[in-house]
C-alpha cells in the first residue's frame, strides 16, 4: 500500500498539471489575440521602445490610412510577446519584441515615403505649370515678333506711300505757290489806340 505522502504527490501532480495546461493553452490563445488586451504591456525593452513608436506613429493624422495595418502588426506582435511571456518564454517575447519593433519602425518609414510623396506630387505640379507658362510665354513671343514684322511691314508700306503722295503734293504746293504772287499781310480792322 502506497504511503499518504505517495498518495498525496500521485493526485497532486495531475492536479497542478491540470491548472498549469489551461494557462499555457491561455497564453498561447493570447498570442494569436484571444485573451489579451488591446493594449498590452511591453515585456522587453523592446518593446518600450516599440510602444513609444506605435504612440508616435499614431499621432499622425493620416497613421491610420497610410500605416494602419503596420501599425496592427506590431501591436499584435507586442500583444504575442506578451504571451510568450505569460507563457515562460522570454526568448520568444524578445524576438516577438523585436518583430513589433521593427513593424512599428516600418509604419514611421511609410509615413515619411508618404508624405516625401506628397511632396514629390506637388513638385510636378509645379513643373507642369511652370512647363505651361513657359510654353505660352514663348507662344506669345512668336505672335509679338509676329506681328512686329507685320507691322514693320506695313509702315514701310505707308511710309513708301506717303513719299508717293508727299512727293506729288509737294510738286504741286510749289506749283502753286509759284503762280500767285505773295499776298501783303492783312491789316487789322481794330483802329490804335491813340496816346495822350
């Protein structure tokens, strides 16, 4: 017959087996985002940091559009950590760490590749319109030199016509004045003013 002592360690090892499974199969239903809060502390200093990234991340307006998902990922592999660690396992809470980390600091990059791109957008716009000012800029140089020319060519024109007509007018004003002596200046009908 087994001592009490034997008897006590036989029922309580399949006891404490008992508790001990539902927590590890806990903490893995926690790593895969069962159990676990929303937002779970960080186990590592890691993960500090990658808490601190997630937080800067997010103030961004644009965070959630741009690197929203990213920033799900390292959230999710921080809540992961935090179950490696309920778990016992501080090397995969380390390396789960790490993966938020670096998740985190792919949301910051994205967010920078954004807005460098946005920037980009502008600067061809700008191109563009500077391109098309350019482009009327030299059509209305082409038409100003244009009609420069064309109007070159119309005061010579009247120029040439105007010494036509000129030469003939002044033929005949000479002609004129030729034929009709010179006329005495007119008197004035006003009578003077005597002096005293």
């Amino acid at each position: 017959m087994a001592s009490p002592s034997t008897r006590f360690f036989a029922g309580a090892v399949p006891l404490a087996i008992a508790l001990l499974l539902p927590s590890a199969a806990l903490a893995q239903a926690a790593a895969d985002g069962g159990q676990l809060p929303k937002d779970p502390p960080a186990v590592t200093p890691e993960g500090e940091k990658a808490k601190t990234e997630i937080a800067d991340v997010a103030k961004d307006p644009r965070a959630k559009e741009v690197a929203g998902s990213l920033l799900d990922k390292a959230r999710k592999a921080l809540g992961r950590a935090h179950g490696a660690s309920l778990a016992g396992d501080e090397e995969g809470a380390r390396i789960l760490s790490r993966v938020g980390l670096a998740w985190a600091r792919a949301s910051r990059v994205l967010l920078r590749a954004a807005d460098t791109e946005k920037r980009a957008d502008a600067g061809q716009a700008k191109v563009r319109d500077l391109k098309e000012k350019v482009e009327r800029a030299k059509l209305l140089i082409t038409e100003t030199e244009a009609r420069k020319g064309q109007l070159t060519a119309e005061i010579a024109r009247a120029e040439a016509d105007a010494k036509k007509v000129g030469a003939g007018t002044l033929d005949k004003e000479k002609k004129r004045v030729e034929k009709e002596p010179a006329k005495k200046p007119a008197k004035s009908d006003k009578p003077k003013k005597e002096k005293p």
